[in-house]
C-alpha cells in the first residue's frame, strides 16, 4: 500500500559484475553444461521365489518386563456398576483411546478379556505405547491384533508395544520401519537385536523374493542379525526353508549391504535448479543493493529464491552473499514477497523452506504480517505450521517478535498453540535469568513516545499531538487543542517530505498499540488477583516511568507492603485524602484488590470520580464473594451444579485462564479446568461437552460437576487425595466465584 502523499521511486538494475558470481551463474546452470554421468548397473538379486513364513506366534518377556508394564499406572478412573461401565464401552469404537485402554487394565478379567481381541481404536493419542503395555502385560497373546492395529494407524506412537511379540506380521513391519522411517528406526532395531536369530525365518521369504522393495528391507533386517551372531548363523536358521534357501541367503550376506532409506544422503555433485513456479509468476519486491540503490536484476532475484529452496535449517551459503550485498529492509521485504506469494499459490506443504527463510530475513513488518496468520492456522488444519511459524518468531528474536508470541502465548484459542508459545516464551525468560511474568514487564516496547507519554506529528505548517485514554486507544489533538475524530491525510498545504512520514508513524503506532493494549490491560488484571509484587525500582522502570504503560498505571489503586495509594497526574504519590506519599526503598508493591482495601473502597472511588478517572479495568468496583463454611470443608461447588448455560458462556471462561479439556469420543471436549495454585484444579464437567471445530453442534452445556482435583480433568485417582476448596487463597475464591457466577447468570 502506498504512503498518502509518497512520489513512486524508479529504480535502475545492478550490473552483473556488481554481484556474486554465484548469483550470476548458479551451480544448476553449471552442471547443464556437464555431460550426465553414467549411472551404476545394480547387480541381479539372489531369489528364491515362492517360500512362506512360518505360521505361529509367540511373546518373549526380559526379566522382570512383564511386570514392570503391569505396574505402569493406566488412564481413566472409574466408579460405579463395571458391568454398566463395560456396556457403555462395548462397540469397537466408543471411548477415548486411553481410557478405553484403562478400561481394559482396570476391569474385572472375566468382563473385559471378551474385548481385547476386537479393540480397534478409531485414532491414537501421544505416547499412546504408554497406555498399550499394561493391557499387553495382562493379556499378552490376545493383544496382538489390536496392537497390529494400533501400529498401522501410529508406528512411532505404538512400537514400543510390539517388542515382545514375534510372528510374521511383526517381522515385515519392523523390518519396514527400521528401514524406512526414522521415527521408528532405533525401536525396530532393539526388536531386531532382542529377538535375533529367532525372526530370521520370518524376514528370510521377503529377502528373497521377487519384490524389490520388501526384499532390501528384509536384507538389512537380516544384515542387523548377522553383525551381532555372524553370517553363518543367520544362514543356519533360514535353513527352515530348505537348504536352496540357506545357501541364497549366506550368498545375499556376501554381497553388499542394502544403504538404509533413513541413512540416505543427498547425491554429490551440483544441485539441480529447484521448480518453484509459483514465485516465477509472482512480482516479488525487489532486492536493493547497499550501495547505490540500485537494485538486483530479475533473474538473478528468482536465483535467491532458489538457493532459499536449497537450503537446510541454515542459509545456503549464497545467501549470505545477498545479506551482504542488499539493504535488510528490501531483503525482508522480499522474503515476505515469497512468503505471500506461497499463500497465494494455496501454501503447497512440500515447500516448508518459506518459513524457515523468513526467520532468517524477516524483521518486525514480518512479525506483523505472520502472527495473524499463525492465529488461524490450526483452524484451517494446519497446527504443524501454525508451530513453524512461531519458531520463526522466536528466531526473528525482536521485542517485537516476543511481544507477539507472548501475546500467542497468553490469548489464542487453539489450546496446543497456546501451550507451545508458553514454552518458547519461558525458555526465552529463562535464558534471560527471568519469570516469563519478568519477561514480559520487559518487553513493552516505549513506541518512541516521549517522556509524557505521548507524540507529536509534524506537517509542517500544522502539527498533532497524540494521546492515549484508559483502554490505551491513541486519540489526536490539533495545535488549536481541539480533539480530532482521526489524523487527517496530508494535504497539498503540508511539507511533502514530514507530512506522509508523521501519517506512516501514526499508522504504524496505532496498529502496533492495538496488538499490545488489551493484553497489557489483561496481564496487570491477572497480576491484581495473583497477587504479583514489584520492587521500588521495577515498579518505576516497567510503570512510572514508561511512556505508554504510565498511562495505566495513574488509573490503577497501588499497594506497597499493604499501604494503598496511586500515582497523581504529576507523577508524585499520594494517599486517599491526596497528601503525599512516601514509598519505602524496601517495599513489595502490588495492585490492590478490593478484598485487601476493605472499607477504604469507598472513599478511593470518590477520589477516582473526583478527578474523573477511568479504570482500565474493573478494580474498585469488583464484587467481593466468599466461599461458604460447607464450601470450604468439601470438594464440589454445589450451588453452580446442573445448571444448563449456553456453550459460548463456558468458552468465555478462557478469557480468565480456563483451559479446555482434551478431546474425547468424535472429538469432543467433556470439561473445562483452570489452575487453582499448587497441585489444584478446578473442573467443570460439561454435558454433552464442546465439539471441537463445531461448538454449535452443542448450543447449550449442563454443568454436571463443579469440583476441585489434583488433576487437570474430571477423572480422580483415589492415590492422588482430594483438596478442598478451602485451600484457596480469599482472593482465588472470590474471583472463582465471580466467575462462575457470571457463567450461571440468568
């Protein structure tokens, strides 16, 4: 989009030798003019056509695994009638997998046994081995054709299960999988070392049958065998199929060993140019050169966008090349050019380079551009890139980059990418020696306001000044003093080099406050019912001090070792009767809570209305509740229980830090928690429960249970105890309360 104002620029093309040669004639266009090697004649496979594996299946237990895989804790807990339990659990495909899988760990043996066999889970879950070992400890044998089937929808999730299990069916996948997948590689290897000699028969009819692919995978299953008992050994025990077969086998041994799919490395020699058509159609910007401005002919451009293609998890070395030889903003400027033209082309996957070249070129435009988009992401089915793309934020590394992963991490309704941005921001805090609470005070970027808080624009003739209410919305006022609707568009009067370039900042300020203004609002609210504390020094710093969060700050009732006050228009303290007041060099200062100012509420709102303050948010006007003495002594909240509220109100709650509960059966969420301090949760149990993806296919939620647990979700272990509600902190209770009462509203 163009500046209001702004002349086009012409600009010239830099001549070829005023670039690297790489550039100008790429290895791709090297090798075309390099006759073709000749490729290698692979020699003629050792067959033996026509041989079966043997029939049978057994289960091989180390010492003491069996029952180490019994004791492993399984998932679920239930309590009532097992038979009705059971009932509710019969189709093969009810019940969330893990539970399922509880189910059949926990069940009386003579109830559940007549499930194993038919178990076949719809999906699996992460880690999904985890909850399949107990259930193949208890049941071993009977286990296997589930496991099969498990393996087939999630070999990395599941393999671990299938170690013990040898028959022909386990064979042919591990030997797949230790040759093809990396993911499953060193699992398959530990079956093929463990079992040994044993599986030979098994593999020995694909490694020498007529099928190319089953065969090298079979190969270098048996090659693994031998290189632990020897060649002749492994010969021996295909001897099962006849002598013909051993006599195959020993000579395949001989012969050289099959190069794995995972160990694979790209062919040597020049690279050849990679197809990117949809950025030859694009008008990508163009690339300026640091001296001269002039900028880097098409041609030679398309060759940056395919040495990106080359590249790996670093910059091919061409590239660095171009970071030296263009300016950084064209060179962002052209990355975002290739990005927004992959969206255009559909965001084809196999072109994963895209966001990886942007962290190593984007700079904070680019942040602007990307975060929106990583928002949206997991709504349109792509999580994975969604988590890409946060990687490139962090790897932007600007406060501006961090600023929006915090704000990711903070508010985003995808909970998956809200706990990934949560992890990248603490490692962000921890390289710092910070909180991510301390990370954050640091990152609220001063916008280059001055130090009252504001900004002056510059038209030449006329000027502006720009201030922020309550809500930290910028708002204008002329040099006559008369608040202005929004900046006006400069006009054939103004200075046509200061006027567009004050529009563009105002611009740029307004969009870059409004990405940061609530989730600063919210963080200090959330600070006021934590009970967050500042030293005299960081409460001057990241407060007082700071242009934009200052204007905050003076609409906010502040305590210092539980003495209240607040800041005076002059930047000064003073009391609720407006004398002065002294802030020990000593003191913890937090944001008062209603529940602490008690009486004195009253007179801080007069002293607010009297001056014609507006909170950012709601502080002395909040509602105190408290927990009855029969509240406080049990674990469920009664009086909020089978209530039947409409679906986005619970939604709603994730505005307070709820989060919502894993999916279930067909992808539904059946609770909803928020973290209550320590190991504490609360939890509502929801009926029928959030469809994810489809909240209106449930309009309404009855809430079931209301309770507190050692545990994120509505099941309880009896190991893990019940707390009590009496066990939160006043201020934790009241704003539960609150919450939920807001929820059960009428």
């Amino acid at each position: 989009m163009d500046t209001p104002g702004a002349s086009p620029v012409t600009v010239k093309d830099a001549p070829l030798d005023a670039l690297p040669q790489v550039l100008v004639d790429p290895p791709w266009e090297q090798a075309a003019r390099l006759p073709s090697p000749a490729k290698p004649k692979e020699p003629e496979p050792v067959l033996v056509p026509g041989l079966e594996p043997p029939a049978g299946l057994t289960i091989a237990w180390k010492p003491g695994e069996r029952e180490e895989w019994a004791a492993i804790t399984s998932y679920g807990h239930f309590d009532g009638d097992w038979a009705a339990i059971i009932e509710e659990y019969r189709e093969p495909g009810a019940g969330y997998p893990p539970t399922k899988a509880g189910l059949l760990v926990q069940g009386p043996e003579e109830l559940v046994r007549p499930l194993v066999a038919a178990w076949r889970p719809e999906y699996t879950s992460s880690y999904f081995w985890h909850s399949l070992r107990p259930i193949v400890a208890r049941f071993e044998l009977e286990a296997h054709a589930p496991l099969i089937h498990c393996v087939d929808l999630d070999p990395a999730g599941c393999i671990k299960a299938l170690l013990p299990f040898l028959d022909a069916e386990v064979a042919v996948r591990m030997a797949d999988w230790h040759f093809r997948l990396k993911s499953t590689h060193e699992i398959a290897l530990t079956w093929l070392e463990r079992h040994g000699l044993a599986a030979v028969p098994f593999l020995v009819p694909d490694a020498l049958g007529k099928r190319r692919p089953a065969r090298r995978k079979a190969l270098a299953a048996l090659w693994v065998v031998a290189g632990r008992h020897g060649r002749d050994a492994v010969a021996d025990a295909a001897r099962v199929h006849g002598d013909e077969a051993a006599e195959a086998v020993a000579e395949a041994l001989r012969r050289e060993r099959p190069v794995l799919d995972v160990a694979k490395k790209p062919a040597e020699g020049p690279p050849k140019a990679p197809k990117v058509p949809w950025a030859d159609r694009a008008r990508l910007p163009r690339l300026v050169l640091r001296d001269g401005g002039r900028v880097v002919p098409v041609k030679q451009a398309r060759n940056v966008v395919s040495f990106m293609a080359l590249s790996g998890t670093d910059p091919h070395e061409a590239l660095e090349e171009v970071r030296e030889l263009c300016t950084p903003a064209s060179l962002a400027a052209f990355s975002r050019g290739v990005f927004e033209a992959w969206r255009r082309a559909g965001q084809p996957s196999r072109f994963g380079w895209v966001l990886t070249q942007l962290a190593w070129f984007g700079d904070d435009e680019t942040v602007r551009l990307l975060t929106p988009i990583i928002r949206a992401w997991p709504g349109e089915a792509r999580h994975a890139k969604a988590e890409q793309g946060l990687d490139v934020l962090a790897a932007i590394g600007t406060d501006v980059a961090l600023i929006h992963l915090n704000g990711i991490a903070r508010k985003v309704r995808y909970t998956g990418l809200r706990f990934y941005a949560r992890s990248m921001i603490r490692e962000a805090a921890e390289a710092r020696g910070l909180t991510p609470e301390q990370l954050a005070d640091r990152l609220v970027p001063d916008f280059e306001l001055d130090a009252e808080g504001g900004m002056t624009l510059d038209y030449g003739p006329r000027s502006f000044r720009v201030g922020f209410d309550e809500q930290l919305k910028p708002y204008v006022v002329d040099d006559t003093g008369k608040l202005r609707k929004a900046l006006p568009k400069p006009g054939v009067k103004d200075d046509p080099e200061l006027a567009p370039a004050a529009y563009q900042r105002f611009s740029t300020l307004k969009k870059d406050v409004r990405a940061n203004a609530a989730d600063q609002i919210a963080r200090l609210e959330a600070a006021m019912v934590t009970g967050r504390r500042w030293t005299p020094d960081d409460f001057r710093a990241f407060f007082l001090d700071h242009p934009l969060m200052w204007h905050i700050a003076r609409r906010l009732i502040w305590t210092a070792d539980d003495r209240p006050f607040r800041i005076a228009e002059d930047r000064t303290f003073a009391g609720v009767d407006d004398d002065a007041f002294a802030l020990p060099d000593t003191a913890e200062i937090g944001i008062a809570h209603p529940l602490h100012l008690g009486d004195a509420v009253k007179a801080w709102s007069d002293v607010l209305a009297d001056y014609e303050i507006l909170q950012p948010f709601l502080q002395l006007g909040r509602q105190i509740h408290t927990l009855t003495e029969g509240e406080r002594a049990g674990d469920r909240l009664g009086r909020f229980e089978g209530v039947t509220v409409p679906t986005g109100r619970v939604l709603g709650l994730t505005r307070h830090g709820w989060e919502r509960g894993t999916p279930q059966d067909g992808g539904v969420e059946g609770w909803i928690s928020v973290p209550a301090g320590g190991e504490r949760w609360v939890v509502i149990d929801l009926d029928p429960g959030i469809a994810v993806g489809a909240v209106e296919v449930f309009p309404e939620q009855n809430l079931r249970s209301v309770l507190i647990s050692p545990n994120a979700t509505s099941y309880r272990s009896p190991r893990e105890g019940t707390p009590t509600f009496g066990e939160l902190e006043p201020v934790a209770a009241s704003e539960l309360i609150a919450q939920l009462t807001d929820l059960t509203r009428n």
